[in-house]
C-alpha cells in the first residue's frame, strides 16, 4: 500500500484539462481483464481544493 500526496497549483481550467488527461491517460488500463497473472489493485484519488492562506501563498 502506499499513499501519494502532491500539491498542485492549477487554474480552473488547466485542472479541467488535468482530469480529462487523466482519463485518458487510465483509459487502456482499466480495460484490462482479469487473468491469471493479475492481481486486483484498488486505486483511490481524492482531489482536494486548498483554500488559500497567507501561509501556502508564499510563491
């Protein structure tokens, strides 16, 4: 098990293009079947809008 977290600063619209990437990007992946020699993994992702402070803007 491992856990990931990455901040990223996106406008709007580049987090929209962000999520249809993604996508796209999963899209062969989850068409795998199961096999033999595949395990089932579980892939969570939580997307989170920061509410900006003082403290996290200091760029």
């Amino acid at each position: 098990m491992g856990l990931r977290q990455l901040p990223l600063h996106m406008s709007d619209e580049e987090f929209q293009r962000f999520i249809q990437e993604f996508r796209a990007f999963m899209r062969p992946w989850l068409e795998l079947q199961p096999g033999p020699e595949r395990q089932q993994r579980l892939f969570n992702m939580i997307l989170m809008t920061m509410h900006p402070t003082d403290e996290n803007n200091q760029n």
